[in-house]
C-alpha cells in the first residue's frame, strides 16, 4: 500500500467552519499530527492515533508525519483556517522538497479550510471586497525591518491589510509598532477591525479608527484588518457598523 498524507485545514472554530471534503479526510486518517489545541477540536475516533507538538515545532511534525506516511499508512496533519496560509501545508512541502526520494511518492492532498480573514470579513461586511494582501506580524520567520517594507509598500500602493499573529506572549509590541508605522501612509479615521476568536463561543468583533487601533487588546487568537483610504464605514442604529471596501477603484464610476 502506498502512503498518503492529507493537510487538513480545519476552518477558524467549530464543527460549522469544517468542509464536508475535511470532514471525510479526518474520518479516512489512521493517525492524526498536529498543534494540541487543533487536535483537541477534532473527535475522538477509535483505532485513530493522535500526535499532538508544540506550535513551534513545524518542521519535525511535518517530517515525523511524512515518515509515518512512508511505512503506508494514511495521515492527517491539521492546520487552524486553511493549511496553505501561514501553516502546515508549506512545512510539508518543505521537508517533501528536502527530504528522501520516497517522499515525493506519496499521495499528497492539501485540504482547504475557511481562513482567518475571511471569516473575520464575513462578520463585519465586505472589508477585502476591493484588492488586498495578509501579511504575519511574526517574526520568527523574518526580520522585522522586512515587515515594515512590507507594511510600507502595501499601504502606500492601497492594498486593505489583514494582519495575522498581530501580537504573542513573546512579542506584545507587534501589532503596535505595525499601527504606528501604518498611520504614516493612511488617514486617522481609516477604519480597523479587531476579530477575536471568530467562530468560537468567546468571538468579539470591534471596529476601531487607526488613531485608535494601539489601544485594543489583541491576542494571539486575533486577526486585524486595516481599511485603505477607500474602505468604508456604515453606522446602524442598534447594530454593528458593517464596513465594506467598494468594488471599483477611486475615480472609477462601478
Ligand atoms: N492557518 C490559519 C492561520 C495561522 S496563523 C488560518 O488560515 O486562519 C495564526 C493566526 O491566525 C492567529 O494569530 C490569528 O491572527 C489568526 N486566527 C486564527 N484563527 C482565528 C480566529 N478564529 N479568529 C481570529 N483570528 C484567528
């Protein structure tokens, strides 16, 4: 039997956000490989084994599960949101592209799952309705004077910006630091949404201006999305505001 191996996105929180095709790929695993608190959303099946490792330990998890796959046996390896943003899908790829031969036999699937920011979006209107980017504040992967490049270009070109990994117990300036760089480019009241825990019983949706943004508590369950000069905002009377990027450029009658 040859091995296969599935990278599952998982979606941002329960069972609703899961695909049917995730579904059945989960039911279809012997072994389960993932970050604990990921795992921990996915049922209990019997004769299924679960691998759980720490969220920094990608690599070895990807490698540990594509060995696994080798010996012929089906595994999943499950991502939050869709495993092709910020995630494990890359990880496997990577270890296929540097690891054995055998490796490149397997039957590979990358299975996608609702990702942060469009979950995020989805809550508060059309945000990323016009062009966009998502960049991670992380910088584990990369020095930071890159983010600002990056941050720097975005802005300046007029892209709506989804921040993943605004801020971590290790690094709670981030998400800061990108605000103020941001409100070189942008005007005071271009508006930001906060999006906590989206899809999970503790969701909080904020909308805040970016003279404002430094002040909201964000954690490492946090996803900020910063309008550009045309996102707008539309106050309702006893509902939230819904805020929308237009489909046509500035200038540009729709
Ligand atoms: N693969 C994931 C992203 C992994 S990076 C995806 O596609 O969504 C982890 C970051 O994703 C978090 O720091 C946070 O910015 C964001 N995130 C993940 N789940 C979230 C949720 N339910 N609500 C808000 N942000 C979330």
């Amino acid at each position: 039997m040859s091995g296969q191996l599935a990278v599952i996105g998982l979606g941002p929180g329960d069972a609703r956000y899961l695909t049917p095709e995730a579904g059945a790929a989960l039911a279809a695993a012997h072994a389960l490989y993932g970050y604990g608190p990921y795992l921990d959303r996915v049922p209990a099946r019997e004769g299924q084994t679960r691998h759980a490792s720490d969220n920094r330990e990608e690599r070895g998890r990807a490698a540990a599960a594509l060995r696994h796959a080798a010996s012929g046996s089906r595994i999943a390896v499950v991502s939050g949101g869709d495993p092709g943003v910020f995630a494990m899908a890359s990880a496997v790829c990577e270890e296929i592209e540097r690891g054995p031969e055998s490796w490149r036999a397997l039957d590979v699937t990358i299975v996608p799952g609702i990702t942060a920011m469009l979950a995020v979006a989805a809550r508060i209107g059309a945000p990323l309705g016009h062009d966009f980017c998502a960049l991670s504040l992380s910088d584990n992967l990369k020095p930071w004077d890159l983010v600002e490049r990056r941050l720097d270009a975005a802005a300046g070109a007029g892209f709506v910006i989804a921040l993943y990994n605004p801020v971590s117990r290790a690094r709670p300036w981030q998400l800061t630091a990108a605000i103020e760089r941001l409100r070189r480019h942008l005007p005071e009241t271009t508006p930001v949404v906060i999006g906590r825990a989206v899809g999970r019983a503790d969701e909080k949706i904020d909308v805040v201006t970016l003279d404002r943004a430094s002040d909201s508590p964000a954690d490492m369950a946090t996803l900020v999305i910063v309008g550009s000069r045309e996102t707008r905002l539309i106050e309702r009377s006893g509902r939230t505001p819904l805020v929308y990027t237009p489909r046509a450029a500035a200038g540009v009658s729709a």
